[in-house]
C-alpha cells in the first residue's frame, strides 16, 4: 500500500508549481468521461505530493450505480492510481486524502507490469482519480475509463409446443451481454418478470443460463450451411409451465446485477400461438465420407417462418444453431462447421448429440413462437 505523505513528513505540503489545495487555492482538475482515454504527464508543474511524487487529478461523473474501470498506462515511470471520493477536493491537506477519502488504490495490475488497473461499482455522484507515480518520477501516461455496459441482446415471452403435446408449455427469457460478452453465474444476481397488469408472475422456476455455442448461415439454393460464427446466451429462463395460459399484453422484465442498480426492459407477448412440429420419425441424418454431416426432414403441415436447426450436448445445452427457411428438407453441415462445432463445444469422439428441429414465427423484432421435435441422436465421429 502506498500513501501520498512521507513517513518523515507526515504534516508537510510540498507543492510544485502547479499549485494546491492549501490557502483556499481549487485543486487542478480535468475532467474525464466514463468511457474515455486521454494522454497526460506528470511533470515538475504537476502538484507534489508530501512523499515527493507527482499527482494529476481528473474528476469523474457517475450518473447512476456503475461498474467503473480506470487503466493507467505508462513506459516511462511505475505508475499508482488511486480513485478518491469526491468530496477530497474540499480538504486542503493531502495528507487526510488517503485516510478519510480513498476508495480503492493500486499499484501493479498483475506481476509482469507495472501498470495500474482499478474496477470499482460506484452509486451516482462524483468521484477522483488520482494518476500518481511509484516513486519520484515524470513521464507521459495513458488514462482510460470505461463501464460495464449491460444490453439486452433478446427477450421473449412464448408457448413452446412440442411434437409430444404433454411438453408444451409457457416461457419466457431475458437475455443480457457486457458488450457483446458473454456474463457468467453472480454476475447477475434475480429478475423479475411482471405481467401487462403489474403482477409479478409467480411461481416461477428461474434459471441462469450462460452457454457459447456455433451459429451458420444457410446458403439458399445450396444445400449446405456458409458463414460460420459463435453466439451464445447469458440470460434468464422462466419456466412458466405452471400456468395454464398467460394473456396477451405487455410483460415487463427487471434484473438485478451485481455491479448495481436495475434493468428494465419489456416485450409484447401476442397470445398463445401453437406452431407445428417437424415429426422426429421423418428426420434422417447420414454422415458422409468427407466429415460433414447432411440432415433431412419432412416439411410439416402449417404455417411458420422458418426452422431451427438445433443440436445440444449430453447436457442439454445448446452447441449449433441454423437458421434454414421453409420449404427445404435437407441441409448439410459442412466438414469444417462440423470441425468448428467440436472443437468450440468440445465435443469428444463417439459423443451422444441430440437433434431437434424447431419451426419458429417472429412477431416483431424479438418475439415468436417456435415448436420443437422430439430428439433424434446423433453418434458424433
């Protein structure tokens, strides 16, 4: 741990020319966004700390409840970052800063730097960074900023009806990223799901999922699956099969994650919608000698707006999906999808996959209803 004061001089200022808070004189700040880089130095005019060191001070606003990272880079001198409550600018010594206003502090972000790194959650208000050297030096620096920003990738309410009508039942999920990354178990800590008249719905069972998983484009005309990608979800699944019937209307999720505050996000649910289902009895697979797989199905009576090609390891989670439009009842699994798909999910040789077909009808950006088949297994090569 390292203080600005110097253990000799502990009711000392030294001030270099740029000034301090002594006297009535403002600290020097710069203000600084939540997700922001700026270059800077520590200079002989930068405010002198008791233990002779440099200081820089930047002010930050923080809006609402964040997770707030602060980075701070430098190849000319061993950096120390500190982060202060807001109200340090109002004390005139420095030497009370670290006693009666430190937040948090660091000096090396792991053994092979001697860069700095702080992520801190933060209520609404304004707060202090301080950009601060090991040990007496000068040099320029990189200080960055940047959030833990939580979206809404996908959120729905549906009826799920299977090719087995005893499985259908009622669901909902709200799905969150950190810029697009996958969040893990305690990083979101409940939701909430309320229905278009206020009610939270309950009983319901509610599980975190977070699953990567291999995604492809169909290529029409093909036959065969092109681009290949990974997604995956990190979200909330309500199991609403203790409800009859959920009604139409606006359904209202929140969210609580760890790093603070709530998220709100809602979904129009249009009313019970029963698609059909690819029967299981007409789904054949065949591997073929050069490692892909092709897969063949009868096209159901009804209306629907396109299926999902669907496989899930032992443990039920979801390792590929392919999105193919209807009307096709074949499609093929290209070797190097079927490469990208072991080696992603770490799928072992002589593995047990599950195999279902979904038909699926989107009612505005988000919302559908979808119908599974029961499984077909699959021995992986």
């Amino acid at each position: 741990m390292k203080a600005f004061v110097g253990v000799a001089i502990l009711a000392v200022f030294l001030f270099g020319c740029g000034g301090g808070g002594g006297g009535g004189t403002v600290w020097p700040t710069t203000a600084i966004g939540t997700s922001e880089s700026v270059t800077g130095a520590l200079t002989t005019q930068s405010v002198q700390a008791p233990d002779g060191t440099y200081v820089n001070f930047y002010t930050v606003n923080i809006p609402s409840p964040t997770m707030l990272n602060i980075s701070l880079e430098s190849v000319d001198f061993d950096t120390y970052l500190f982060l202060f409550q807001g109200a340090a600018l109002g004390e005139p010594d420095l030497n009370n800063w670290v006693t009666n206003y430190e937040i948090a502090e660091n000096d090396d972000l792991d053994a092979s730097t001697t860069n700095s790194f702080l992520s801190q959650q933060l209520a609404a208000g304004t707060y202090v960074i301080a950009v601060n050297s090991f040990s007496p030096a000068t040099g320029n620096y990189v200080l960055a900023t940047s959030i833990n920003t939580l979206t809404a990738s996908r959120q729905y309410v549906q009826f799920r009806a299977f090719e087995d009508p005893a499985g259908n039942l009622f669901r909902a999920w709200i799905d969150y990223k950190d810029n697009g990354a996958l969040l893990q178990p305690g990083d979101l800590l409940t939701a909430r799901l309320y229905d278009p008249t206020g009610t939270e719905v309950i009983p319901a069972t509610l599980q975190f999922v977070s699953n990567p998983y291999t995604v492809a484009v169909w290529v029409p005309g093909s036959g065969t699956f092109g681009s290949i990608a990974t997604d995956g979800d990190s979200a909330f699944l309500f199991d609403l099969s203790n409800y009859a019937d959920l009604a139409a209307g606006l359904y209202t999720f929140e969210v609580d994650p760890a790093s603070g505050g709530t998220l709100t996000t809602s979904v129009d649910y249009p009313g019970k919608t029963v698609l059909p289902a690819v029967a299981s009895a007409t789904m054949t697979s065949q591997w073929n000698a050069d490692g892909s797989l092709t897969l063949g199905w009868t096209v159901p009576a009804g209306v629907f707006d396109q299926y999902r090609v669907v496989l899930t390891d032992a443990g039920g989670n979801g390792i590929f999906y392919g999105r193919v439009l209807p009307g096709v009842t074949a499609v093929t699994l290209q070797k190097a999808l079927v490469d990208q798909i072991t080696l992603f999910s770490q799928v072992a040789p002589g593995a047990t996959i599950n195999w279902t077909m979904q038909t699926r009808n989107y009612i505005g950006d988000s919302n559908y209803a979808r119908s599974i088949s029961d499984p077909v297994a699959l021995t992986w090569p």
